[in-house]
C-alpha cells in the first residue's frame, strides 16, 4: 500500500510536469497541425538558463531565499524561450506554411538537433548539477514521502494549467486562438491576425516549457543538453492521449501518463514475474501511445483540431 | 435489362449531431440510364451520395446494387461492387501524370499472380503483358475523354475542364457498373459542358449507369433520363425531367429560396 | 523513366559508364588518403541502402517511419546471433545440436535476415494503418525505440541479445568459399578486406537500387503513390489499401533487412548503441533532403548526409588546428552542428528535397 502511494505522489508529480509540457505541444498541433519538435529543446534551454541564474545568484547573493532564487530564474528564463520560440517560428516554420507536411518536420528536427548541438558546446557536454533550492526534508503522508520540491512543483504545474485554461476559455486573447485553431480563414475575416496568434500560441508553450525545465532540474538535480528531448516525446504521447489540440485533454493526458509511467515502473517487476525490470519504464509510455491511437485514435477527451485543406 | 434497377436505396438516413442531412431517402437507379439528383444547397445531395459511395456510414438504411446488398461503410468495397465515383473538388493523384492516374483505376481489375511485388521485380512475361494491357486500356481512355495528347503531363498542370475529364477516365478505368459523378460541370464555361454532356451521353450509349449531382439544372434536364428532387434532406420529387420542371414543390424549393440557376 | 534516359541514348550509356568506372576505381583512390575513407564509402553504401528501403515506405507511400532503424537491428541481431557462439554459449541444447556452430551459407542467411525483417514491418504495420500522417510518425518512432530498449535488455532472465554489451564474434560473411575478413589475391592485384566488403556492398545496392527502380513502375508501385496522393481517392478506386500499406512496411524493412546483416557482419559486433532514434531521423531526412520518391535524389541524400559529415569529422580537427590554431569545437559537435543546421536550410531553400519527386515514366 505504501508503495502504492508512493508511487502516486511521484506519478502526479511527474505528470504535473508532463501536463505542463504537453499543454505547449497540443496548442500548436491544435492551431497548425505540426508537432513541434523543437518544444522539448526550449523545455532545456530554460533548465540551462535557470542553472546558469541559479549558479549566479547563489554566489553572489547567499542569503537570498528560495523563493527569490526561483522567481528570478525564471524571470530570466521565460522570457528567453518565448523569444526563441517565436524565433523558431518565425524562420522555420513560417516560411514552409504552405510546403509539403513532412518539410517542416525535418526543419524541427534539424533545428531540435543543432540547439542540443549548441547547448553542448556552449554549456557542456556533462550532466550538470542543479543544486537544491528548498528545504529537503520529506513530508510524510501516510507510509509514503513527498519532498518540498516535489509539492512545489505539482502546486504551481497545477496553478498554471487551470490559468492558462482559463485564458483560453475566458480572455479576448483565448478566443482568437480558438477561432484561428478552428478556422484560420475565418478568423482573418473577423479581424485577427492568425499569424500574430501563432506567435503568441507558441510563445505561451515556452514560457510553460521554462517553467518545466525548471521543475524537471529541481526534481532530478540534473541538467544535460539532451534533457529535453525524452520528457518532449512523452509530453507528445500525453497530448495525443488526452485528444491532440484540447488543453483539458493534455493535462488530464499529462496526468494519467504520469501515474502510467511510474505505477508500471514499480510494479512491472511483480506483474511479469520478475521478467521485464524497472529499465523498461520508457517503454511504458510508448507502449500506451501505441494503445491509445490504435484503440482511440482521438484520445481520452477527444480531439480539437482544424480542417486543414 | 435495361428496365432493371441497378441501385436501389431504401430508407437511407443521416444525421450529424442534431442535423438531420439525410431523412428517410429512397431512390431507384435504372441500368443503363442518367440520373440526376438536384436540389438547393445544403439539402443533402452530396451526403446522399457519400452513403451511397461509401465516403460516410449511414444510420440506417439498405444499399443494393442488381439487387445484391452491398456494403456502403467500406469505400473500397463499394469500388469493387461496382460504384466508381468523382469528386467535387477533383481529387486526383497530383503528381502522377494524367496517363497514371487513370492506370490506377486498373488496379483492381488486374489481380494476379503476375502483377504483384515478384512479378515486379523479376519483370515475368506475364507481368510485362499485365502492364502493356493496363497502359493501352488507359491510354484508349484518354483518348475516349478527349485528352490523348495530355498523357504524360503531370495531372496538376493540367487545366480545370481537362482535370474533371480525367477524373471521369479514371473513374471508367475500374469498368464500374455505376459511374457516379459529383458535380463534374462545376466551373465549367457553357463550351466545356456542352463536351461534357456529350461526353456523358456516349458513356451512356456504351452501357455505364451514370448517378449525377448537377447544381445547374438546365445541364441535368437535358441529359437526364430520371431525376430526383432532394430538399432539406427529403425527397420532394422524383421522375422525368419534364415532369419535375413543372413540380409545385420543385418550384417552391427553388424559387421559393430566391434560388435560380441559368 | 529519368532526365538520364530522356537525352540521346549513347549519351546516356556513356554516362553510366563513366559512374561505374567511377565506383569500381573510388576505393583505390580512398584508400591512398588512407582505411578510414574506403570505410566510409562501405558505410555510405550501407546507407543508401538503408535510405532505399526507408524511401519505399516513405518516398513511395508516404508512410511517415520515424522507426526504421528498428528492422536494421533486426536484420543485424539475427545475424549476429546465427554467426556468433552466442545462442550457443547461452543455450547448452543448442551447442550440442550444432557443435560446430550454425554456418548457415549466405544465400540462406542474408534473406532470412530480410525476411525477419519484412516479419517486423508487417507486425509494425499493422496497428499503424488506420493512422494519419503525424500520429503515424510518433507511433513508428516510439516502436523503434521499443525495439533498442529490448535489444538493451533482453540479457535476464535469459540472455538473448546480451543487453548493451552487445554480441561479439560474429563470423564474417563469406562469398564463394572465401571469407571476406581476408584479402583476396587475384594475381595481378589484391584486394583488402575494406575493399572486398565495398565491392559486395556495392553489388547489393546496385541490386536494391534495380528493385526498387522496379517497383516504382509498377502496379503496386503506382498504387502505393495513389495512397500518398490521396488516399480516399486510392481507396475509391478501388486500392486495397491496409494491405499495399503492409506491402510497403515488408518490403522496406527487408532492404533494412539486408543492410543490418551487412552491417553486422562487416563490424564483426553489434550493439544496440548503433540502432537509436538518431539513425531513423538521419534516414529520414536523407529521403526528403534528397528528394521523396526519387530514388536518385534519395542516393544524393544518402551520400550528402553521411559522407560529406563523415569527412567533417576527420577533417574537422587538422582544418581548426590549421585555421584557427586549436580546436575549438569538437569534431562530434562541428558535424552534428552542420548536419542540423543542413536539414534546416536545405528544408528552406527546398522543401520539396534537392532533387523533384520523381520525374513519372512515360
């Protein structure tokens, strides 16, 4: 039972962070049918330029508290992945609006390639440590333990979500989105600039990627070039499970992969009979994929995405 | 023969959400005959047709063809019964040229042994017969359309009257039973359909069963030798061209909608 | 057929010879500037090998495979395991039915591997063909790396691929009675076993370039390009499309197939390091960099895509020390570096891959 708890706390945890992520990626497939490829080297640029703040400030400042430390880190970071991200749309999306599908996939993984390739040159090729920034002493629910910075990460996943759904729901600016996410045309008709939308749509899933690449360094401790990428895809996988282009979907998709990937971690040794260990835990989330758009295709909530001729 | 149905739909009905498209639709094809299917916009024609031709599974209703049930919820499936069809907004192979599109309509017809992957490959005798046979077939198609010298152009160069005969090539390359046309004279100039029309007449003449949507009436009463009426998912009339232009319901649908077409 | 075939005919004879002078004598002429370059034009073979097979699911019909590097593994693993002591040291039934080992001659061999191979596409296949363009990508990418975290860690409870070790000994193949681990004396010259294994290389990708040409003009060929145009269309006439799509999964993962026995035999060791999600985006880009369906233009890919980083990486660090006095990027990182920003840029300057998507045959 403890371990099952356990395993909870950890899945929403790490879900929470999924959710985050996945939320970027389906706003961009809702409104332009493309994955994004490059989503998950943002998502590491953020943790890279958050170390580098940390780093910083921790030398300079000592006695600034936690709190101040995340707020300014992320002050530096979110701004930074929204301008590449609305650079990246801008060279290397844009222009292949009207090319065949599969060009701009291979712009985004070019691209996916050469900002890890950067990351590693400028930055370092090594895993690099993310100190810790909270108090680390677990609080015990139960037979199970949850660590401040685990609460701290799910607590503001979550309150970012249900902001940005309520953006989206409820502003002027998330009307414009929907509409141009349902009818690119007819939204150009009413007097919104679908272009200007789409910067905008990708901008909001950076500044979540930031704050995930944040919450994925505290949790792990660990920032490495290629941080991004695996967390990028299952993100993707949660998106697609939710229903591609519906937020609700992608956090409850988020969520439920979480918990997918962390009670198959810890349970698959006894459900195989010791066959399949815990290594195999990456292959829950494909595995899942695999299920979910073989049996239904339009995920969980269903999917929201536009006619594109 | 000839006074035989070919298609025969019973009770068809589709709805969308709380939209009902297609309300309790029954319509009879003769073999060997033109029949049109008109009506204002949005009452149901083209989601009639995409019953009949597979595109969208119905809620209810039976499909026979010769009298034989087939299934309308396979596209594929209905191609092989015999129902080949066009598309409103052209949907050609556009990079294959003008000749391939229409040897893809052989596809089905030439089952076996020789023309799979090893008959490929190894490029058997019978393989090389199988391909000279589908190119000639298409090739006599094309001239049969009217676009001989088009053969090796790529298909999205081609013009828009050129592009909605080939489609109708390459429909006629599967030896369908029923060619069903969706809106062939869409955008075409009073010249081009006056080719059409011929064009439809002597596939008549040949022997295809052709089911036509046509939104200009004048083109459906002058080769049509049956039509149906479809108002707001309903039929509201069915017969002979003559007959219909004079119908009251006819009248009103149209008119009635301030709807005239010249 | 090809710009080649259009002009006058002896130009085009001419032309071809003067390609085929060029391949018999290329290895000759790298090996002069040393091993590591005629290595490098095996392994391009190797390549636009694999890159012909990814262009029949890809280039043909349109199936977007993010994981195709899944049926080279295959291809090299049952290699590995039937020409290495393997299976036998790890099973003692095994070794006592085969006490010499399994010497499986090598027209038995390369196609059973192919034929693994094409087994794996069709079980790909077959939950992926309801799928559109995107969901198809991530689906195939997420099976290719199932596929290497198996690989990884099929070693307990009982070991079958020896996890990220990885199997070692693999016997080298041999072609009428002579093994290509050594040299061949042919009296009036010798040839190295780097050259050997070129020329075999060569000999199969001239023989899947042929196939492949083939099947392009083709009933099935013609089908499986219907299905990417349109596939309601392809369907409406008719096409049975699940299984021209399984058709497509078979006979592309069995040149994948092929190369991965290659592979695995030409490395003597196979590991599943050799078989991650990079390769299947390197193949993928060489297919569309070179222009989808064009089986010219997926060869130019190849060659560009491999070679031309390949021979970044070794000259990357004399050319800096020489420039700029040391070496200021790594040459890993110089190559990786440009291979990025080249897909970006070629994607821009031509989204529709250097070469057209093939020019239809007449």
């Amino acid at each position: 039972m403890d371990i099952l708890l356990q395993q909870l706390i950890n899945g929403l945890v790490l879900g929470s962070v999924y959710a985050l992520i996945a939320m970027g990626y389906t706003m961009v497939y809702g409104i332009l049918q493309l994955i994004n490829f490059t989503h998950g080297e943002v998502l590491m640029v953020g943790a890279m330029i958050s170390l580098l703040v940390v780093n910083a400030l921790q030398s300079s400042l000592p006695a600034l508290p936690p709190a101040g430390l995340i707020l300014i880190a992320l002050a530096a970071s979110v701004p930074v992945c929204m301008a590449l991200s609305a650079l990246i749309e801008r060279v290397a999306y844009r222009p292949l609006r009207n090319a065949p599908r599969l060009a701009p996939l291979i712009t985004a993984i070019g691209l996916s390639i050469t900002l890890q390739t950067l990351a590693m040159i400028f930055f370092s090729p090594n895993p690099m440590v993310f100190p810790d920034l909270l108090p680390t002493t677990p609080i015990q629910i139960g037979g199970a333990f949850l660590a401040p910075k685990q609460l701290f990460i799910f607590v503001v996943s979550l309150a970012l979500m249900m902001a940005l759904m309520f953006m989206v729901q409820r502003s002027p600016l998330g009307r414009s989105m929907r509409a141009v996410a349902e009818n690119p045309q007819m939204a150009l008709l009413m007097g919104i600039d679908p272009n200007r939308i789409v910067a905008i749509t990708f901008m909001l899933g950076a500044a979540l990627a930031a704050v995930a690449g944040l919450a994925l360094a505290m949790n792990y401790n660990i920032v490495h070039f290629t941080m991004g990428f695996i967390p990028g895809l299952k993100a993707f996988t949660a998106a697609v499970l939710g229903g591609i282009g519906n937020l609700p979907g992608a956090v409850v998709g988020g969520l439920l992969l979480g918990m997918i990937e962390s009670l198959g971690a810890g349970y698959i040794g006894d459900l195989t009979g010791g066959f399949l260990g815990s290594h195999y835990q990456d292959v829950f989330a494909f595995a899942v994929l695999i299920l979910v758009l073989v049996i239904r295709p339009s995920g969980l909530l269903g999917e929201r995405v536009a006619d594109r001729p | 023969m000839s006074a035989a149905t070919l298609l025969r739909v019973q009770h068809a009905c589709k709805r969308f959400g709380g939209l009902v498209a297609v309300d309790d639709v029954s319509l009879a094809v003769k073999t060997g005959s033109i029949t049109g299917l008109i009506g204002p916009n949005g009452a149901g024609k083209t989601t009639l047709f995409n019953l009949i031709t597979g595109l969208i599974p119905p809620d209810s209703g039976t499909f026979h063809l010769h009298e034989k049930r087939y299934d309308p919820t396979s596209v594929h499936n209905v191609a092989r019964a015999g129902i080949c069809r066009t598309f409103q907004n052209i949907r050609l192979f556009s990079d294959m040229t003008a000749l391939e599109n229409v040897m893809v309509g052989r596809h089905m017809r030439t089952q076996s042994l020789h023309t799979g992957v090893m008959g490929a490959i190894l490029r058997t005798r019978g393989f090389r017969a199988a391909e000279r046979h589908i190119r000639e077939r298409a090739q006599a198609l094309l001239d049969y359309v009217g676009l001989s010298n088009l053969a090796t152009h790529r298909s999205k160069s081609l013009s828009y009257g050129d592009q909605r005969r080939l489609e109708i090539a390459r429909a006629l390359a599967t030896d369908p039973k029923l060619l069903a046309l969706d809106e062939p004279a869409a955008g075409m100039n009073a010249t081009e359909k006056n080719t059409l029309r011929d064009l439809l007449l002597r596939i008549r003449a040949d022997g295809t069963t052709i089911l036509i949507i046509e939104h200009d009436v004048k083109l459906i009463m002058g080769l049509c030798d049956a039509v149906t009426v479809l108002d707001h998912g309903q039929v509201i009339a069915q017969g002979l061209p003559q007959d219909i232009q004079r119908h009251p319901a006819v009248l009103e649908a149209y008119l009635g909608h301030g709807h005239t077409h010249v | 057929m090809t710009a080649l075939a259009s002009q006058p005919r002896h130009k085009a004879l001419w032309a071809v010879l003067l390609i085929g002078c060029v391949l018999l004598v290329l290895p000759f002429a790298a090996g002069l500037l040393g091993n590591a370059w005629v290595r490098i034009l095996a392994f391009a073979l190797l390549y636009v090998m694999l890159a012909l097979g990814l262009n029949i699911v890809v280039g043909y019909a349109g199936l977007l495979d993010l994981g195709y590097v899944a049926f080279y593994a295959v291809g090299a693993y049952v290699y590995a395991l039937l020409s290495s002591p393997h299976l036998l040291e790890q099973f003692p039934l095994l070794a006592a039915t085969f006490p010499q080992g399994f010497h499986l001659p090598i027209w038995i061999l390369i196609p059973l591997c192919a034929a693994c191979a094409a087994l794996f596409g069709v079980l790909l296949g077959f939950p992926v063909l309801r799928l559109r363009g995107d969901y198809l990508a991530i689906v195939t990418l997420g099976f290719g790396e199932i596929i290497r975290i198996f690989m990884n860690n099929l070693n307990a409870p009982i070991n079958l691929t020896n996890g990220p070790q990885g199997i070692t000994g693999i016997a080298p193949l041999e072609v009428m009675g002579h093994p290509l681990s050594q040299p061949l004396d042919m009296g009036i010259f010798k040839l190295s076993t780097l050259e050997l294994h070129y020329f075999l290389f060569l000999a199969l990708t001239l023989l899947v370039l042929l196939i492949s040409l083939r099947l392009q003009d083709s009933r099935i060929g013609r089908a499986w390009m219907a299905i990417r145009e349109d596939e309601t269309a392809a369907k409406a006439m008719g096409i049975p499309t699940r299984n021209v799509k399984l058709i497509a999964f078979a006979m592309g993962a069995s040149f994948g197939g092929v190369a991965g026995a290659m592979f695995s035999a030409f490395q003597g060791f196979v590991s599943p390091e050799s078989f991650g999600l990079m390769e299947s985006i390197v193949l993928v880009a060489m297919v569309v960099l070179g222009g989808m369906g064009n089986v010219w233009g997926v060869v130019l890919g190849a060659v560009l895509l491999y070679a031309i980083p390949e021979a970044l990486r070794h000259l990357a660090r004399p050319i800096q020390l020489q420039l700029l006095g040391e070496e200021w990027i790594a040459p890993e990182a110089l190559r990786m570096l440009l291979f990025g920003l080249s897909m970006v840029l070629i994607m821009l300057l031509r989204p529709r891959g250097i070469l057209s998507p093939r020019t239809p045959s007449p």
